[in-house]
C-alpha cells in the first residue's frame, strides 16, 4: 500500500454523498468492475492508495455542510479490507459521521465491520445507518473462488443476522449473476431465502448478469482459464466483447427474484432499494430554519 494526500473527499451525486477511503482493493473478486481501464489506476489494483487525510478531509466537509445527508462509502473498493485493521480510516470516518450525526450507507463484503457496531448503532439512533453486503454464492467452495480473500456467504449472513438484531437495516447486492457459474435458481433462492429469514430491507440487481470491460475483462478471463477450463470460449463465443453479458437464465432468476422478494416484503427495484439508501428521514436533515443546502 501506499499513502497520498487527497484533495477531497466527499463527491455529491444527487441526494447522496459518496466517499471512498482507499483505492485499490486486496479481496481479489474474479470479476471486480473496479479494475476496469476507465478508471485510470496508475498503480497496480492491489497496491492500496490510502487517502491519508481522509478523516480531516471528511471533518472539514461535514462541518461547512448546511444540510445531512447519507454519506455513501464502499462502491469503489471494500472499507473493511484486511489494511483498515491495522490503519483504522473507516473507524475515524465513521466516529466522525456520528458526531456530526449524518447518515451512513456502508458496502462490504467483510465481517470485520462488525469491529465497528457500536458506530453504527449509534450513527442509526442518531440518524440512519444501512449496511449493504454483496452475495453471491451460496457454495463455500466457488464463493473461495470467486472472492478468495474476504469472508465467505454464510458469515456475511451471520453479519446481517447481527445488523437486524440491532434493528441495523440491510440492502443485499446479489450482483454479479455469471453465466454458467452461479446463475442457478438453486443459488438464487438458497440466497434470498436466508435475506428474508435475517430481515434483510431490500435486494438489488441488475438484471441478473455480469458486466466487463477493458481491464476487468482481462482478469476474469484470466480466473476463468485458471478454475472454469473450456468457459471462456463459450463466453466468447455468446457475448464477443459485450458491456452486458445476462445470464442465459435471467428471465427465470428475475421472476424468481421478483416473487420471493414480494413474498418476504423485501424491494426489489435497485431504484427503491436506492431511493431508501438515499433517503434521510426530514426530522435528522433540517439543521436550522435559516440553513441552505449547499
Ligand atoms: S470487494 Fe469490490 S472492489 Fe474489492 S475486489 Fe471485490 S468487487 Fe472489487
């Protein structure tokens, strides 16, 4: 890893803002969109860029904000890999939100975020806190695999099952779905069945496939030669170079989706499961009568 100076910290995407502590990322997903070429890494991907000042950076923004908001972190790269043990940034971040009292929506695929409950159960007293955990399979074995250096499914379940106990709410990201390797409504379902049971808010996808793109493409290619022999030929051969590569089962697992969602009363649009991620309830956004948003 290697420490920078960031100029900023916080990006304002409509209602949301959004943060991300580190760049790079060390949980090695097979299919990990972050590694595309379009966002112009000039280190290698496992090479963490850790944003240094990111605490007085995140403290000086919340101050001069005229109006809270959610404060997004995780899209770019995991805020609980196995660097921010031993360098606590997510931490401070996190001690900072809550004493500005601003809301969180936090993404991981890591149970060390449990390391940090007491924050978020106090920035979702104070607030609101959302918790968003990526799975996407329910087979240990292939889940090694596909993301061989993070926790696997059934602890991220067990996490969730600890979020819900604190009455933490939970977004699932059941994103990628990968022709031919977990588009199963075996695996599908096994997933959702276990959301519903841990309480789990709202599940987003997009369409039940994968994307890949320059630099990404490479990579997942790569890891299909190494432990799917034979599949990356088939995925030539069905998608050439596509952005979109769906699931030749997608129809089936939407519907299925779609069903057990409506089932469990968990949302299934992404633009829901956004819109309630976004949302800070009226009474924590009005700081004074006089504030303007800024
Ligand atoms: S956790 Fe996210 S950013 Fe990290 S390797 Fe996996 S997909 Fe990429």
């Amino acid at each position: 890893m290697h420490f920078v100076d960031a100029k900023g910290i916080l990006t304002t995407n409509g209602g949301r803002c959004g943060m991300n502590i580190y760049r790079g990322c060390s949980h090695g997903c097979i299919y990990c969109d972050s590694r595309s070429k379009c966002y112009q890494f000039t280190h290698p991907f496992e090479d963490i860029e850790v944003k240094q000042n990111a605490p007085e950076l995140l403290e000086a923004a919340l101050k001069s904000k005229r109006k809270k908001c959610m404060i997004g972190t995780g899209a770019m790269s995991d805020p609980y890999m196995h660097c921010e043990m031993e360098l606590g940034l997510t931490r401070k971040c996190l001690e900072i939100i809550r004493m500005y009292e601003f809301g969180l929506a936090i993404q991981t695929k890591s149970d060390r975020i449990l390391r940090d409950i007491d924050l978020l159960d106090d920035i979702n007293r104070a607030a609101k806190c959302v918790v968003e955990m990526t799975l996407t399979t329910f087979d240990d074995e292939l889940c090694s695999i596909l993301e061989p250096n993070v926790c696997n499914t059934k602890r991220r379940i067990e996490v969730l099952e600890e979020m819900q106990k604190r009455g933490i709410p939970t977004i699932v990201w059941i994103t990628p779905i990968l022709p031919y390797i977990n588009d199963t409504e075996e695996n599908v379902s096994q997933i959702l069945d276990e959301c519903a049971r841990v309480g789990v808010k709202g599940i987003i996808d997009f369409g039940m496939g994968l994307t890949l793109r320059e630099g990404d493409r490479e990579y997942y290619y790569e890891a299909l030669d190494k432990h799917f022999p034979g599949l990356k030929r088939k995925y030539i051969e069905r998608y050439g170079n596509a952005y979109d590569l769906p699931s030749p089962n997608a129809k089936r697992l939407l519907k299925l989706l779609r069903e057990k969602c409506k089932e469990n009363n968990m949302l299934y649009k992404p633009e829901d499961c956004f819109e309630y991620m976004n949302e800070l309830p009226e009474r924590f956004e009005q700081m004074s009568l006089f504030d303007i948003d800024n």
